[in-house]
C-alpha cells in the first residue's frame, strides 16, 4: 500500500486562496464585488465543462459574502496572542510566506470565552492591536494581512500560509508588538468545492456528473443483461425476501428493491432519488437500504451534508445490525464512520465508538503491535498453559538475579540486562493491562464519568465494553483485597517470592487480559474479509474457556496447594472433580488457542495512518459528511454506490465531491425538496440559485422519484393542513398516528387540543443588536405555556418533550432566556428545546410551539412567506402543535399564512391568547415590561374588556407602573387591577394603612402589594349620555411614606366636588360578595 505523498509547496485550492488573498478591505467590503460576475446556473448543461465552470463564480462570490459577514461582528470575533513566529524553512521565501506560528495558551488566559481555537483551513487575520473596528486591520503602520491555517498541533503550534511578510523590513529591525489572530471564516469546504470544480481531487470519475446534465438522462434503462444475472443471484434474492416480509410499508419498500436493483447493473450509471416527506421513515427507509447493501457486499459511500445527519443514519443502520448480529460484534470492522471527533461530539454516542474511524484504529494499532498485541498475547497463555512450572522456575530465577544484583549494588536495584521478564509482568501486572487498553478504554470510562444522565453505566455502553469494564472492575477489587491481606505484613510480600499457586492466577490473569482484549476487538474491528468466521467462533470459545480457567483458580483453596502442579503435568484423580475439570478445561482451551492464526492477512502497518487506510479501503460501508469525503480521494479504493441522505439540502456543487469519488456505478439521493435548502449567505449567489440542490433540480427536470406516501410522527390534526398545501394530499396517515393511544391531551382546555392557532393581539415586533427580530409578548405567551406544561407533567407524572420554534434568532434567544431554568436533556421527564426553523429541521417533539414574532400593521411577514421554512416549521410535532401569531398581521396579505389562519378558522381550531386567564396576564405583564402600558391599561384590553367596573388610570400611575421591574409584583398589581375591576374588595383589617383626614379621606383607597408599595384609588363618577356611572380612578402605585403628598393633592380636587357628586362615589351596590358600579 502506498502512503499519499504531498509536494512539500503544494497548497490545496490555491487559486481559491491566492483570489481571496488579494482582497484588499474596500473589495471585501464591496456588496457587488462580483455583481457582475455571477450568472444564473441553468437547469441544463450543453458538457461537464459548462457545469462544472457554472458554479465557479457563485463560490467565489459567496466566499465573499460570508468573509463581509464576519467582519460585521468583528469585535466578537475568537483571538488570540501570538507569542512568536518563524518563517518555514522547508518552503521558498519570497514566493510562499509559511510560518510555524506558536499561540498563547488557553490556560493561561483569565478569561477563555473567547479565545481562538485554530482548525486547519481556518482563515485569520493578523493584527497588532485586538480590531473593535474595520479600520483596525489597515492601518499604515500594519497593512491588512490574512493567513490560512494549514496545519495545527497539540502543543499550540501551527503552521500558517500569510498573505504576504507578517513583518516588513523596518519591522524586523525594531521590537515587536503583541500581534494577534483573529478569526474570520472556514474555508476548507469551499476549498474543497473548488477543488471538485477545476477537477484537483484524485482518482476523479465523472460518470455520474455526466449523467445529470440533461432531462431523464440519468434515469435507468431496462438492462436485460443485469435481468437474467439478478435472477441468478443469491445474495439478492435472499435480501429480497426479507425486505418483503419486513415492518416497512408498501412505498417504503418499493424504494428500496428498486434501489437494489440498479446496484445490480454494472452497465450504466444512474441516479435515483427518494422523496421523503417530514414523518414518512426516510431514515428507516435509508438504514434497511444500507442494510442489505451490507449483506450483499457492496461497497457503499453514505454521506450527508452535516454531521448530525450523518450521525442519524449511522446510529439507524448500527440499530438494524446489532439486533441480526450472531455471534457478539463480528460484522461491525465492515462499517466504518470518520470525521472530526468533536464536531460529531463521538463522545456523547457510545454505540458509535465500535465504529467510529479513529477509535478503531488506536484499538487496532495496540492489537497488532508485536511487543503486547495479539501475535505476543496467544503465544504466551499457549507457553504458560502448555508448562507453567517451567515460567515458575524462570520466575525464581530472575528473581534470584536481581535479589543479586540488588546486593551488589548496596539494595538499588537498576534491574537492567534481563532477558525474561515474566517476574515484572507479575509484579506490575496493572500497569501492562492499563497500557495495553488504554484507548478504547479511557474513552469509554471518561465519557461515562462525566455524562449527566441518569440512566446506569450498564444502560449506556454496549455489551461487549461492560464485559471489559466488568473484568476491569473484577481485577482491580482483587487487587484491592489482596492489598488489604497484605496490610500489617511488612515487606513480606517483597521479600518472599509468590508460590507457585500465586504465580499461577497472578500470570493466568496477566496474559488473559491482554488476550482477552485482543480477542475482542479483532473480530469487531478486523473487516470480515480478514477473519474468517470459523476463526471467530474458535475466538469466542477461547474467550469461555479463559472466563472458566479464571474462575476454577480462584476457586483453588489453600488445602489445594501442591496439587495444581499435578493439573498441569499429569492426570488427577477422581476424587479432586474441580481440579479434574480444571484440567480439562485447560487441555480444552490449549487445544482451541493452538488452532488459532497467529498472524491475520493484513498488511504490515508502519504507524495509525496505514491502519486508517486499511480501515476504508476494506470496509464496506463508510459513513461521513459530504465535505469530508474528499478526504477518501487520496486513499480510497473503487466504491460501487453512493447515498446522499438529506441530499435536498445540499447545495448541488457540493455534491459533485463525492460523486467524483472512483469506482461509483450509481448514486441514490434522498431528501425532500419542499424542505429547506441549503443556506447561501450572498443574497447575488441565493439569485443566481447557487443554493439550489441537485435533488431539486433533476425534480425540476421530471425525473422520477420514490414517494414515501406514509407518515408516521404527527397526529392527523397536525398533518392535515401541510399535506393538502404542500404535498397536494399525496401523504396517508399512519395507523400509529390514527390509533386512540397517540391521542394525548397534555393542558385542560380546548385552546390546547391538538391543533391550535392562538391568536396573540398587542404584541410588538423590535430588533436587537444583532438586527435579527424578536417579539417579547409572543415570547411571555410561550414561557407561560411551559410553566402550565411543567407544572400539569410534575403533577401527572408523565414525561413531555417540548420544542420552541421560530423564525428569528433574537426570538429564540428571548424565549430560551425565559424558560432556561427547564431541563434541555430529552432524557429527563421534562425537557424544552428552542431552535430556529433551520435549526429543527429534521427534529420532533410531543408538543411544537410555534412562536411567527411578526405583528405590524403593513402584514409584513418576511421570510415566514417562504413555503419551505413554514413547512419544516408546522411538520415538527408528534402530539400537538400551538401557533402564536398575530391574526391581523398574519392575513393582511396573501401569503401561506392567511391560508393557515382562515383554515384554523375552520376547523375551529382559532383562539385568542385572551380566553386563557393565564396567558392574559402574562401578555399584560409583557406589555408592562415593553412599556407599552397604554395598550395595556385600555379599556378594550384583555384585562379590563369584560370587567363590570370601567377603570381610569392617572399618568402619575403609568409613570409609576413603568418602573416597576421586578416580574412578581407587576403580576401582583395586574392580578388586583383585575379583581378590583370586577368587584372584589378587600377586608378592612388589610386596608388604609395611612390615616388621612382629609376632604379625600372618605373616597381614598390603599391596597398593599408584596409589602413595598401601595395601590392607591377611590371611585369616581363618569357622566355618559345623561348618565352618571361609577368608575374606578387608579391614582398611583407608591411607598407608603410617599402616600401623605398624594393624600394632599387629592383633599384640594376633592373639595371641588359637590355634595351630589361626592354621594355618588360613597354609594355602594352590592351583588353578592361582589361591589358593582351604580348606574
């Protein structure tokens, strides 16, 4: 196998680079930069060339547009101190500036927030001072300089390619300054676009590309050829058959055998497209498809276009392997997942660690390597088994040299010069299994420690791994225990040798670790290709009999001494049965371990990237993002298939990396194209359809796709109206969702049945810093519709997931502020989680709250009008779904919007927020918060509009009103405002806490609230068409000692009053308890 060999100054994209190197800050700040440049990216190409070459500008300018971006946010933008820097010497100065750059270390910093953390392909900018301005990063002392990280270390050292000299001659001779990096964009994706584009990436195939430039051009012909072969084949008929009698539906079925199918033509390249709306099993569809591949051998690339997607399918396809797995993990060294440990957060998924790239190879690596892998461990137990009293002899030997050796040197002991070393196995028998297991078994022992869930270390790893973990915790209590048997013995233990009884278990458990390990994860890693299935059954009876060996030993009791040497020399009598069956059981395991290979067929690795290699060009499935699988050009051997899940949202020149890729017959996307595309930053580029996928364009073209026609996530209420708008009712319910079982009723109410638009009047639209939109009353109506959730879930005991959505960032910033004291982990009885509508696609939640923030009164609903975002948005729900939005808004203007408020209209499913005594108040206090108090305090509002008493309100109280901050009292006073307007008064005992004695004294009110401040009122009198009629009139909310003033104000108005007058507001009605105005 030959290793990838890179030209020491070669630079991948470089065009790309150098382009964006010449910028200067005017271009990069010029919005039309390449306005003229960017054509539209037709439906149809004439040849490769003017596909591959219709994309290029588009790149370029959206490159542009998310460079402009960044500097937007400049001030937040991740830095670091560069402590020092020197020019690479292995590269031609004065040609290409590398520099080997050393950074400041995170620990040391006060405060890491926002400290840099480099990437390879990051760009940065290199500055002298941290940039709080554009202007910052040119200045005539320190011209603007951009560098491309191309290499990073552990020991904060990176290797960067500068736009030109980081210090100019005169710099150079004077003292340097601090000089920082400063973060800007990622440009290894558009890096590796362009590459896909100008044909840079190895092993290019451009059969499939070839097929999708023209209408119908890469739908599959009847090859009669590949008929009569398919016919013939067992592995397919065999996959066939158990496809038909599977869970699957008809439509979902139907995708699959077609898919199988026309992997079977090895004669023409096709592409074939599997439509997937929101609920219909398009993963399940996906994992049984990747499935059968598998059992058929066909080597297959799936990748999507981010890692979370990929993650999904991944984890679907191990669920379906896992449960037909005979013999413990054998089968998983065929599947293969690679990509950034972090950014995938492998950590957090522990049934992905026996597939995931990396992990496999450190295993591998310490499996094969000759001092302590696999080829020593076999060999040793076969030794040790064979003639133990020999390696017991050998034992007392070394010892006896180095007691020698010891004396000699005056009791230090250097211990050098020995060739055997069983008697330092014995003695530091942990610290050879530790280091033998170190990888695989750090991972999975810190990622359980530090995971917060509550489910049981058993609950969460995989059965092979609480095997280990099992022996692991068996070793290391006799450890313990022996130990403790040991305290008060001095240095006994040291001076004495072990017994032969002692060396046996000790040595037996040493070796059988190691073995053990070794054992296990070659047949989970090792591609069956190089292990053969008669070797792994041999392998797992090794495993029973060295669980017995260690069993029968430990069970030796001291009476026992002296006859184990007999087991293991000659024949015991029938009256010692259990070291009769040791000894069988050792003849046993001694005769399966001599059957087994002592070396596997792979190649002779150097080091982990010739494993790496090994590991994908075996494998029969690989997982990984679209960007990633350029990475498999440089190593890969010929795939057969390619799967692109979630392929609608990949932007079309993206998905020319992996189809590229050689060897690849056929491509099968899956996505559904009424869901979001991919975002494109650049408004010139989103014109030009640079955002377009490739799914959604040969749609568009007619070509053929598989429906999957049956959803099985949303209750029927819920599917209802996006099925008849979206997908022209094409989409059956499921039985699961039409069952009486799915029906849950989580809020009394029918405001909260299973479908609802809730109508939230008065709410105020604003922008924040970061001129994204947010609507804080909309926001308080969702944080109170989670309190009630809470609150019905802790008093029922059952466990609810709830997910808020909404369109704008700032929304989902306000709302997730407000409801942050919830639990976010799905695990938990209750959990929320708020995201916008991009970032759910693809998710789902027992109950949806959708939060539109829009209300204005020209009916502007921006991007809300795009189909594809509202379709994500309203397809998210299992059990219910809540809509908050704003009626007048909403159906001002034709949009899809007024389609779903007069459809909910309909079907009776229109509420206002109002009718939910709870949500009133919360709006009302929203209101209060966003001083928008006189909306509030309005007699037509949601507090006062059905009231028996009319309410007035002294600008000296809604000046008061205005400062009242804390929540809980401004829900206190709003609440007393309610109960007054409707007739309740409180006893005298509570009331008046000031004496007066003024003309005001018999009119005048006091109410206290949360002990500070006092509502102060009386009634008056509103003359209305002849009419007199009592009012309430609010004068003010204030401290107690401030009460005096207002008392003395309200003795000169009163005295104006007339004795008629002042009669009229003394006279009291009563109905009940209740105190109601007079007319």
């Amino acid at each position: 196998m030959e290793k990838t060999v890179m030209k020491k100054n070669f630079v991948r994209g470089r065009n790309l680079i150098d382009l964006v190197f010449s910028w200067s800050i005017n271009d990069i700040l010029n919005e039309d930069l390449y306005k003229k440049q960017v054509r539209q990216i037709p439906q149809t190409f004439s040849s490769i060339s003017e596909y591959m070459n219709s994309f290029l500008y588009p790149l370029i300018e959206e490159t542009h547009a998310d460079l402009l971006s960044s500097m937007s946010t400049l001030p937040l933008a991740p830095s670091r101190v560069i402590l020092s820097f020197i020019q690479a010497k292995e590269y031609e100065p004065h040609k290409d500036y590398f520099y080997h750059v050393i950074f400041e270390s995170v620990r040391e910093l006060e405060n890491n927030n926002g400290a840099y953390e480099p990437m390879v392909g990051d760009l940065i900018v290199l500055t002298d001072v941290r940039p709080k301005y554009i202007e910052d990063l040119d200045r005539p002392n320190r011209p603007f300089l951009v560098a491309l990280v191309q290499r990073v270390r552990e020991d904060n050292t990176l290797t960067i390619l500068a736009s030109k000299p980081i210090l100019s001659e005169e710099q150079e001779n004077k003292k340097m300054k601090n000089l920082y990096a400063v973060f800007m964009i990622n440009m290894t994706t558009n890096i590796r676009i362009w590459r896909a584009l100008n044909f840079e990436l190895e092993g290019e195939n451009i059969d499939i590309i070839g097929k999708v430039l023209q209408p119908n051009s890469a739908e599959a012909k009847i090859c009669t050829t590949c008929i009569s072969e398919r016919s013939c084949s067992t592995a397919y008929a065999d996959t066939r058959s158990i496809i038909c009698f599977s869970d699957l539906n008809d439509s979902q079925k139907d995708a699959v055998l077609n898919c199988l199918e026309t992997r079977e033509c090895k004669h023409q390249n096709t592409v074939k497209l599997i439509w997937g709306p929101p609920g219909t099993g398009k993963t399940t569809t996906v994992g049984v498809l990747l499935f059968s591949l598998l059992r058929m051998k066909c080597r297959t690339l799936t990748c999507a276009p981010t890692n979370i997607a990929v993650l999904e399918v991944t984890q679907r396809l191990l669920k379906n392997v896992t449960e037909s797995l005979e013999y413990d993990t054998y089968g998983l060294g065929d599947i293969v997942l690679f990509g950034n440990r972090e950014r995938m957060k492998i950590d957090d998924h522990y049934d992905l660690l026996d597939v995931f790239l990396d992990n496999r190879v450190s295993i591998l690596y310490e499996c094969l390597v000759p001092s302590t892998g696999w080829k020593d461990s076999l060999l040793s137990m076969i030794s040790f088994l064979k003639d133990p009293k020999r390696e017991y002899r050998l034992y007392l030997k070394t010892r006896r040299v180095v007691e020698n050796e010891e004396e000699e040197n005056d009791g230090i002991s250097e211990n050098k010069g020995i060739n055997v070393n069983q008697g330092k196995e014995i003695d530091d028998q942990s610290s050879k299994d530790k280091k033998s297991k170190k990888n695989l078994k750090k991972v999975i022992i810190q990622t359980l420690n530090e995971n917060k869930n509550k489910k049981t270390q058993k609950e969460m790893r995989p059965l092979w791994k609480e095997k280990k973990l099992e022996h692991e915790e068996i070793e290391s209590g006799d450890n313990s225990s022996q130990d403790k048997e040991n305290e008060g013995q001095g240095t006994d233990e040291c001076d004495n040798p072990l017994t032969f009884e002692e060396f046996l278990q000790k040595r037996f458990n040493c070796i059988s670790k190691r073995l053990s390990y070794c054992i296990e994860n070659l047949y989970t890693h090792l591609p069956t290709s190089f292990i053969s299935l008669v070797v792994v059954k041999k392998m797992i009876k090794a495993l029973d009999f060295l669980k017995s060996l260690e069993t029968l030993l430990c069970a030796v009791s001291v009476t026992d001494k002296g006859l184990l040497e007999k087991v293991f020399s000659e024949n015991v009598g029938t009256g010692l049965r259990h070291l009769t069956e040791l000894s069988i059981v050792r003849n046993e395991c001694l005769r399966v371990l001599i059957s087994l290979p002592q070396k596997f067929p792979v190649p002779d690795f150097e080091d982990e990237y010739d494993i790496k290699e090994f590991c994908l060009q075996y494998s029969c499935l690989i997982f990984c993002t679209v960007s990633s699988s350029a990475k498999l050009h440089e190593v890969m051997a010929d795939l057969e298939l390619l799967v692109i899940d979630e392929a609608a949202q990949l932007k079309e020149c993206e998905s020319t990396i992996p189809l590229q890729l050689p060897g690849i017959h056929h491509a099968i996307l899956v996505g559904d194209e009424r869901q979001l595309p991919a975002m494109v930053k650049s408004k010139i580029s989103e014109e030009a359809e640079f955002g377009r996928s490739l799914f959604e364009r040969l749609v568009l073209l007619g070509h053929k796709k598989h429906l999957l026609n049956v959803q099985h996530r949303m209750h029927p209420s819920i599917s209802l109206f996006p099925n008849k708008m979206f997908y022209e009712n094409q989409i059956l319910d499921g039985h699961n969702v039409k069952g009486g079982s799915y029906e849950r009723n989580f809020l009394q109410g029918k405001m909260y049945g299973f479908y609802s638009f809730i109508n939230v009047p008065h709410g105020k639209e604003e922008f924040n810093n970061s001129h994204s939109l947010k609507n804080m009353v909309e926001a308080a109506v969702a944080s109170e519709i989670v309190s009630s959730l809470f609150k019905e879930s802790v008093r029922t005991k059952k466990k609810v997931r709830v997910g808020i959505i909404s369109p704008y960032k700032a929304q989902v910033l306000a709302i997730g502020e407000k409801v942050k004291n919830y639990s976010a982990d799905p695990n938990d009885d209750f959990s929320i989680c708020v995201r916008s509508i991009d970032g759910f696609q693809g998710g789902e939640e027992d109950v949806i709250i959708i939060s539109t923030v829009r209300c204005n009164q020209n009916g502007i609903v921006g991007f809300l009008k795009n189909h594809q975002r509202t379709n994500v948005a309203l397809t998210r729900a299992r059990h219910c779904l809540w809509i908050l939005g704003n009626e007048a808004t909403l159906t001002k203007r034709c949009t899809i919007w007024k389609e779903l408020v007069i459809d909910a209209k309909k079907r009776r499913c229109f509420y206002n927020a109002n009718e939910d005594k709870g949500l009133a108040q919360a709006i009302a206090v929203a209101l209060v918060e966003c001083d928008q108090m006189h909306i509030l305090f309005n007699m037509d509002s949601s507090l006062f509009g059905k009231a028996r008493w009319r309410v007035s309100f002294s600008n000296d109280f809604l000046k008061s009103m205005s400062r009242v901050k804390d929540a809980e009292t401004c829900k206190e006073v709003l609440t007393l405002l309610e109960n007054l307007a409707n007739g309740w008064r409180q006893s005298l005992k509570k009331k008046n806490l000031y004496v007066h004695h003024g003309t005001s004294s018999e009119l005048l009110e006091q109410y206290e609230v949360k002990g500070l401040l006092h509502l102060v009122w009386t009634v008056d009198i509103l003359k209305e068409n002849s009419y007199y009629i009592q009012i309430l009139k609010f004068w003010d909310i204030l401290p107690l000692d401030e009460i005096p003033k207002l008392a003395n104000h309200l003795d000169v108005l009163f005295e104006n009053y007339y004795v008629k007058k002042m009669n009229r507001c003394k006279y009291k009605c009563l109905d009940g308890c209740l105190v109601v105005p007079m007319q």
